[in-house]
C-alpha cells in the first residue's frame, strides 16, 4: 500500500514539474527542488548510460506524469497566463518563496563543526548566479521566424540542449530561456498541433511539426545527460556552494518573472483594479503555504528506501 501511494506521489509531482517546464519564468528545477525529487531525478539521468532499469524504476512514475504535466500546461497554463496572467504569475512567485526555507535546511546540513554556514564563496556564489537570472530577461535576442529550413532545425536542436539544461538547474526557467530567444512560440505551437492530432487521429498536417518535436527532444535529452552529470560531480564536491548558487537563482528568478510578466502584459496592468493586486497578493500567499506544507509533509513522511521496498515486494 506504501508503494502504491509513493508511486501517486511521484506521479503528482512529475505533472507539477511538467507543468511548471512550460511556465515562461517558473523552473522545472526549482518545482523538482520544492518537492524534493531534484537529486533523485539527477542520478537517475545519470544512471540512463550506466544502469538503465535503475534509473527507470526509481524515476519512471515522475517522468510519466511530467509528460502528463507538458500535455495539461499546453492547455491549461497557458489559457490562465493568457485569461488571468497577473494572478497566475504570483502564485508560482509565491511557490518560490515557500520553497526557500527548505534550500536554507539543505544549505545548513552541510556546515560542519567550526565552520561559518555562509563564508565569502558562498555570498560571491550567490550574486554571481542572481546576477546571471537578472539579466537574462534583458538579454531580448528574438530572431525573425520564417520558413521551416534546415537553419530552423539546426536552431531547434540548440535550443533543445540549452533548454534542457536550464530547465533541470533550480532557478533558471528554461521556457523563458526560449522566449528570450524568440523560440518559445514554435516550440509550444507546435507541442499544441502534436497533440491535436494524436488526440483527433489526423496526421496529416502534423508530420512537420512532429519532426520539429523531435529534433527538439533529442537537444533535450543531450543537454539533460550532459549538464546532470556536471551537476551531480558538484554536489558531492561542493554542495554548499550549490546550494548557495540555488539559493541566489531562487531569489533572482522572482525579479525575473515580474520583470517579465510586467513588460510582456502592461496593458493589463495599467488597467488592472485594485482587486487584481488583492487577489494576486492572496494567490502568492497561497502557493507559499502550499510550498511549505510539502516541504514539512516530505520531511514528517520521507520516501521508503529502495531496501524497504524490495523487502514489501
């Protein structure tokens, strides 16, 4: 019965990480850290070329409901960012914010006796990684989108491998790192006609944007095996400067998608009333609490152990 409700619960948490990938300035990273599935979802990327049915078995529940997660945020996300995107952004600034308390426990199970928790490496890791969130969102490179060519594919493969490995870096929004440079549209336009036409069985219209997702896919899986095994070398050497830059990409990428959110949608924001501003305060106080209580669920019911769970088999 354990097992079944751990496999629910790694379910739910891959439709949120889904999710949160498509949100233009929310981190797929930063939802794995909140529900502490992060390092998990790490060495199971880095177990794909060493122990494949390891790493299927440990994460395999999550990655379906990530793929569940993407389907939904193509709908779903994107009609609330569009009907109400003020509202919506501060929920997920909101999650932020609730999920720092836990990046700070991580951080101050690493000090050792004797030793400060945040010495000067830490606070110039901290700025350097808040600095490098701060001016992506400046940084509006947005080329022309013409014809399909080889150019646009080659571009999309790129894109894939940097999306990738923002996406699994806690703090660093790999759709906004599409957005910045002017691919974000494609790439969810053409997530959108995949879809409808594996759901309306029509094929036909669809080949091109099937191949796009493709090549997309196969930059997504370069740049997550090749960015994971970075990332894992560095925990185990450096972990509390990881989770210093962590902690600076967090704080950072809440300047970043209000930054974001205020230019791209202006005009409602000029005519917003002040109960827009309530609401939205009340949603980001909302998705904070709902960041906590996972944080404290997790940490009053950790996952059973993979020996606790061959024993039950």
């Amino acid at each position: 019965m354990k097992k079944i409700l751990n496999i629910i619960i790694d379910f739910l948490k891959g439709i949120a990480i889904g999710i949160s990938n498509v949100i233009p300035g929310f981190s797929g990273g930063t939802m794995a850290v909140i529900l502490k599935v992060y390092e998990r979802f790490i060495s199971a990327i880095n177990n794909v070329t060493k122990h494949l049915w390891l790493a299927i078995k440990d994460i395999w529940a999550v990655f379906i409901g990530m793929i569940l997660g993407v389907v939904l945020a193509s709908y779903t996300i994107i009609y609330a960012l569009n009907a109400f995107p003020i509202q919506t952004v501060m929920l997920f600034v909101g999650l932020i914010i609730g999920s720092m308390p836990m990046i700070y426990d991580n951080l101050k199970s690493y000090k050792k006796e004797n030793e400060k928790l945040i010495g000067i490496k830490e606070v110039i890791v901290f700025i350097i990684f808040a600095a490098i969130v701060v001016v992506l969102p400046f940084l509006n490179v947005r080329p022309g989108v013409g014809k399909v060519s080889i150019v646009t594919y080659i571009m999309v493969f790129l894109m894939g491998i940097v999306s990738a490995s923002t996406m699994i870096i806690p703090g660093i929004s790999g759709s906004l790192v599409l957005m910045i440079f002017g691919y974000y549209i494609i790439i969810i336009d053409n997530v959108k006609a995949a879809i409808s036409a594996v759901l309306h069985f029509s094929f036909s219209g669809a080949g091109i944007s099937l191949l796009i997702l493709l090549v997309f896919g196969i930059g997504c899986v370069i740049g997550a095996i090749g960015i994971a095994k970075l990332i894992e070398i560095l925990f185990k050497k450096f972990p509390k400067l990881v989770y210093s830059a962590i902690l600076g990409l967090l704080v950072a990428s809440i300047f970043s998608i209000i930054y974001t959110t205020a230019v791209d949608y202006k005009d409602v924001i000029d005519f917003s009333s002040p109960l827009l501003y309530i609401v939205s305060v009340v949603l980001m106080i909302v998705g904070a609490c709902i960041a906590v209580l996972l944080y404290i669920y997790d940490k009053k019911h950790p996952k059973i152990e993979e020996e606790e769970i061959n024993e039950n088999n």
